[in-house]
C-alpha cells in the first residue's frame, strides 16, 4: 500500500512539473515547430528565422462551429495580414488531411498546419491534462523567435482583425 502511494505521489509531481514547463511565456524562446500545412508543405518555426516574425493561432478542431469562424476570418483578411509582413498559420491536432480538407471549405490562402501526434501543441502548452484537442491561443513571436504575446481570449469572429491589431502595436512586420 505505502509503495502505491509513493509511486502515485512521484506521478502527481512529476505530472505537474510537466505542465508548468510546458506552457511557454511572453519573452521565452517560441518552442519549435515543424509541421505540415494544408499546402501540402512543412512549416518550420526555423525557416522564419531571422527573416519574418510569425503568428501561430492554435485551434480546437477543424469543422466545428467557432473553428471555421476563426479560420475564415483569416481567409477573408488575407490581403491585409500579407500585407504586415509576417507569416502566420492556424494549427489543430487534427489530421493532415482533415485540415486539407477543412482549409478548402473555408477558402483558406494561407496554410493549416496539423499536428496529430500532439507534441509542438504540448510545448506550447496548448494541450495539457484533461485537454485532447488544442487551446484556442495565438502565438506572436518575433523574427529572433522569441514570444512576443499569448492571445487566449481570442474572439473567433474577429480572429483575423485582432491579429493585425496586435502585429502592429507589437511591431512585428518590421
């Protein structure tokens, strides 16, 4: 009994060491990423470096209601948010071919990115303990790669405007 228990204890603290190294903070180095996009492309945070600062807005699930708001809020903002000059990306958990499927039926003109086995969402701490799919977060690092902002409370209607609100007022296309 006394061996289950400490055993269990271990599990609870090592549990809960993970999960506060996981979720970075504004002014950590942005965790890296290399993913495939919808664009039938890999993403890498690395490409970017140096050269362009980039959004990361992390999503639930594709095909869900608040979802296909979010991300056809970028597509519709497309001309304004190439215009900033940085990259971004929205990312879910789901399956590459969900999120080819998902970015057409929004009309996405920028790339989806998928991470099905879950781990650049885990180092971004977007998913955690009792949570499958992805934080609704956004992630604003700077060309040097370094978190610049966490967005969490992100209006999905307006995902896109308040993108470009934030790109400015951190000074990120430049």
């Amino acid at each position: 009994m006394l061996r289950r228990i400490a055993i269990l204890g271990l599990g609870i603290v090592a549990t809960a060491t993970l999960a506060r190294a996981a979720e970075p903070k504004v002014g950590d180095p942005a965790p890296a990423f290399s993913l495939q996009g919808s664009d039938g492309k890999t993403h890498a945070l690395a490409d970017y470096k140096g050269k362009s600062a980039v959004v990361l807005a992390w999503f639930p699930k594709a095909g869900t209601p608040g979802c296909t708001k979010e991300c056809r809020s970028f597509a519709a903002a497309g001309d304004t948010l190439k215009d900033l000059k940085v990259a971004y990306f929205t990312a879910s958990v789901d399956e590459a071919g969900k999120n080819k499927e998902f970015a057409e039926s929004v009309n996405a003109d920028y790339p989806i990115l998928s991470d099905p086995s879950k781990e650049v969402a885990k180092a971004y701490g977007v998913v955690h303990k009792g949570r499958e799919v992805a934080e609704r977060w956004t992630f604003y690092i700077d060309k040097e790669g370094i978190i610049r902002d966490i967005d969490k409370k992100v209006d999905v209607a307006k995902a896109a405007d308040g993108v470009a609100a934030k790109v400015k007022e951190l000074k990120l296309g430049q």
